[in-house]
C-alpha cells in the first residue's frame, strides 16, 4: 500500500510539473487594471500561452473610446518593430531553401540599384550583419516623412526616397560589426527578399509565416484591415487624444505589420516547440532567430530580428522576443522556454507605463516578488525632483509628472520611478533601486543608488 501511495504522489508531482504551475490570473487581473487606470489606458489586450495554447486572455477598454465595443484577442493593433521578426523568419525561410544567402554582401542583391560608389560602400555588409543591427546603416533614411512625437508616419517612406538614401550613404567603417539599431536596414532586408522571389512582401509573409500557422488575421495591408484596428491614442499627458496607423511604406519590414494576440499566440507555439527541438537536437529550424546571436550587452543578445537575453530578476532564466512602439500603439511578445510560457501583450496607447506592466506580469508567471508600490503626494515627490551627478559627466534626473517620478541620464527615455517607503523608490525590469536619507526637515542628505548590488552615492546638484 505505502508503494502504491508513493507512485501515486510521484505521479502527481510528475504531472504537476509537466503541466507548469498555476497561475494567478486573479493578481495578474488586478495589476493590469491598476496599470489601465492609473495611466488612462484605452485599450490592452494580454495572452498568456501555458502548455502549447492560448491559456489566458485578459482584456482591458474599448477598440475606441466610447464606443462600448470591448477589445479581445481578435482585435487588431499595430505591433510595430515587432515586424523586425517576422522579416527574419521571411529571410531565413528563404535561406533554408537556398533561395538567398545571408552570409552574402547586401551588393550581391543590389547590383542594379547602387551608384559605383554605393556598391563599394556596401560591399562589407552582408545580410547578416543588417539583421543583426550590426551593418552600420542609418536607424532611418533622410528621406522618412517627419513624425514629431505623437504624429504618426503618413504617406509611407516611398521607394525613391528609399534608393536616393540608400545611394547617398556613407556607412561609419567603425560601426560595421557593431550594433546600431535600423529601420532602414530591415526595410532594405524586405526589399531584396521581395527581388529575389519576384514577390511582393505581403505574399512572402503569407508564404512563409501566416499560411503554415494558420495566421489569418495578420497582415502588412494596412487598409485590408484599417477598420478592425483598436484606435490608438496618444502617448504623453493627454492619452484622449487619438492618432492613428503609420503608413510605412517601404519600412514595412521594420514596423509595419497589423496582428492581434490570437494570431501572435499561434507563432509563439510554433516558435517555442522549434527552440524546444533546438535544444534538444541542436538542429534550427527557421522558426529559431536564436541560433546566431551577438551580444548587447552582459545579459542579452540580438539574433534574426529577435532578443534572447537572461531574466532580471533571475539570469539563469532565458527569454525571447521582441517588442515595438510607434507613439500609439505599443506591442510585447516573449517566451522563457523553459518555463513553457509564453506572453504577448498589445496595446492603443504605450511608453513607458507598458514597459512596467509587462515586468510585473512577467515576475508574477515566474514567480518573483516585486517591491509593493505606495502612494506619495505631489509635495514628498516634489522634494526629489533635480539633477544628480555620478561624475564623469553622468547627470540623473529625476523629474514628476502629476503623482509619478521619472529618472533619466543624457541620451536616454525617461523610466519610472516607484516609492516603496516616503524616502525609498524602486525601478521595475531592472535590479535598480534609490533611497534618500533626509534631516528632520525633509531635505535631502544622501543619495544612494543600488544596481545590481552595487552602490554609488551621487550628489544632488540642483
């Protein structure tokens, strides 16, 4: 009899485990709505996918304000650079059936386009390198219609403009083999892909991503779609204020595709069973954009168009995927492969608040604790706001809009800031924290800023 307990309960345990650990979409419910609320948020729709399917949708707002129709897993958004992915799978596609080489100069495709002195320009460049941000090609051409912030690209980057770019550009030799993030360059990618099939982009992505996963609302045709498409609003102070879809034209490949979180569930299945067979065989499929990465920085690297980086709150977990913003709609898709999960998050109105609420979700599916937020008025936050010098020219500032801080260094997106205790704040998706000794009047003594365990003390000097 105790054999027979003991099988049972092995059983149980083993079974448990294969199928992963529950969630708590409760807490999970409650952040989100806390997020929504607390940023005025329109629309966000959040897929969870356990056990290779959609397990969880949650839903948040309207496909526009007022209309009463509430957005679901169905509804459309632009996703933004996420596209950059879908480029990828296109391109190594491709690659496995000898129909392009990535290893190949950018000149091998482009013979009868560049100027003399563009194809020598190029010629060290190859595939590789522009997929991996690492060819030296400008984030955008001259030539992309302006898009202050909050204004969304209207007219597309047309393809003269594109060539007229691409032939008056002079590449920095020293930043060839180093990363420079590029719109430009995946746009370039979705255009050689285009002249070597003789294909359009659209029937490539049909091909090659969306008809063998059953994709069927995704699609780069903004106006096959235009009507189903969550309204987007703006992303600063007024979020009441719409905007709409970026016309990208040729920058499609980098930004311009329209999904929605029941399709983007069907990819990332098929994604993490190829990264699973990797694993296991060591043999890629073209659904793995992970087998050929070059390092970021210490705990992430960039492949084909996707991240694969280590967890924040834990680096021995691992992670994939790809993010976008394009002042409106904002869009998040990951998997930690060995937790067998997968997040895809998709949104009318970004920034920064999105950044927060998906490392929230994230540290409650794997099982983190994150400091408790507190509520602190507008007259204790105040006391923070300025600059603070680390030396060697490295100024913080730290800056409030209504009841939240933000810190920001020269260069660099302002980021949350959120207080745990009247002197202490904390930053999310990052092991980063900041706490203040103040006198008996409130004034600052001591600054101490906490990154990864270690400490620096820079001086408030304004």
């Amino acid at each position: 009899m105790a054999r027979i307990i003991l099988m049972i309960t092995l059983f149980a345990l083993s079974l448990s485990l294969s199928m992963g650990q529950e969630i708590d979409m409760d807490r999970i419910d409650k952040a989100l709505e806390r997020y929504v609320q607390n940023n005025n948020i329109p629309s966000l729709v959040v897929g969870i996918v356990q056990n290779g399917k959609l397990a969880h949708v949650v839903s948040k707002g309207e496909m526009k304000r007022g209309s009463g129709i509430p957005v679901d897993e169905k509804t459309g958004f632009q996703i933004a650079s996420l596209s950059k992915s879908f480029t990828g799978l296109i391109l190594t596609h491709m690659a496995s059936y000898g129909l392009i080489d990535l290893r190949a100069s950018v000149t091998s495709y482009m013979k009868d386009e560049l100027t003399p002195e563009a194809l020598q320009e190029f010629e060290k460049v190859t595939l590789i390198d522009v997929l991996q941000h690492r060819s030296g090609i400008a984030n955008n051409g001259p030539s992309v219609p302006p898009t202050p912030f909050g204004k969304p690209m209207l007219g597309g980057y047309t393809k003269e403009g594109f060539m007229n770019d691409l032939n008056s550009m002079k590449l920095s030799s020293d930043r060839i083999g180093k990363f420079g993030y590029s719109n430009m360059g995946f746009g370039l990618l979705g255009y050689i892909a285009e002249k070597v099939s003789g294909k359009s982009y659209e029937a490539l992505l049909k091909q090659y991503v969306l008809a063998p996963n059953d994709m069927t609302f995704t699609t780069s045709d903004l106006e096959s779609v235009r009507g189903q498409l969550a309204t987007p609003y703006m992303v600063g102070g007024d979020r009441t204020r719409e905007t709409q879809a970026w016309e990208m034209g040729m920058n499609i490949p980098a930004g311009g595709i329209l999904s929605n979180v029941e399709d983007l569930s069907k990819l990332i299945i098929r994604e993490m069973k190829a990264y699973d067979d990797y694993i296991a065989t060591g043999q890629a499929s073209p659904y793995v954009l992970v087998e050929n990465t070059k390092p970021l920085n210490s705990r992430m690297d960039y492949g084909y168009g996707f991240f694969k980086s280590r967890n924040s709150f834990d680096t021995t977990i691992v992670q994939l995927g790809h993010g976008g913003d394009v002042d409106g709609f904002g869009s998040h898709y990951e998997f930690y492969p060995e937790q067998n999960l997968g997040l895809i998050m998709l949104t009318g109105s970004g920034n920064n608040w999105f950044n927060d609420a998906k490392t929230t979700i994230e540290a409650i599916l794997l099982g983190f604790d994150i400091p408790s937020e507190i509520d602190l008025d507008k007259a204790t936050l105040k006391r923070y706001t300025g600059k603070y010098d680390f030396g060697k020219d490295q100024i913080m500032t730290i800056t409030r809009r209504g009841n939240r801080l933000f810190t920001y260094f020269r260069g660099q997106d302002p980021v949350n800031l959120y207080p745990s205790a009247e002197n202490k704040f904390f930053y999310l998706g990052q092991n980063s924290q900041i706490e203040f000794e103040l006198d008996k009047k409130g004034r600052i003594l001591k600054t101490t800023y906490i990154q990864n365990g270690e400490e620096f003390y820079p001086e408030k000097i304004k």
